[in-house]
C-alpha cells in the first residue's frame, strides 16, 4: 500500500473510530481526521514491528483494518484525557 492508501485507511479508520467512542472531541472534524491518519500509521508501526505481523500490500485486508482502527482509537482516548473532557 502506497501513502494515499495509508491517508484514505486513516480517514476511514478515523470515522470509525469516533463512531465506536461518541463524544466531544475537543479537536473536531479536522482534529479527528488527523488522529485517524496518525493512528493508522501508528496501528500499522506496531502491528508490523511488535506484533510480528507484517502489513499486507492489500487495502482489505482485515489485520490492516484492525490495526489502524485500533491506533486512532488509542490516539482518540490520549487526545481526549489530554486536551478534553469526553463525556460532555
């Protein structure tokens, strides 16, 4: 997978993220698409060097998906302890 692919799975991962943790976030739109595509680099990082599972060329494979939906949310729980309250 290219960088776009990684920015458009950031994206995505991103929105789903905040799906599954509703709430105020402190950055909005632009703060939570910026934490999806952040996590995605980061899930994919420790995904191919810690977990001993390399990052598939492919866009649908279901590991990818998992390990950036999985960075953005560690992103977004940080960001929101960090800079927000959550539950307003």
């Amino acid at each position: 997978m290219g960088i776009i692919s990684w920015i458009i799975l950031g994206l995505l991962a991103g929105a789903i993220a905040k799906f599954l943790l509703p709430g105020r976030d402190p950055g909005g739109f632009i703060g939570t698409t910026a934490i999806g595509i952040t996590g995605a680099f980061l899930g994919g990082w420790i995904s191919a060097r810690w977990l001993d599972h390399p990052i598939s060329k492919d866009f649908y494979d279901g590991a990818t998906w998992a390990a950036a939906i999985g960075g953005s949310l560690v992103l977004l729980v940080a960001y929101r302890i960090l800079f927000g309250h959550s539950r307003n």
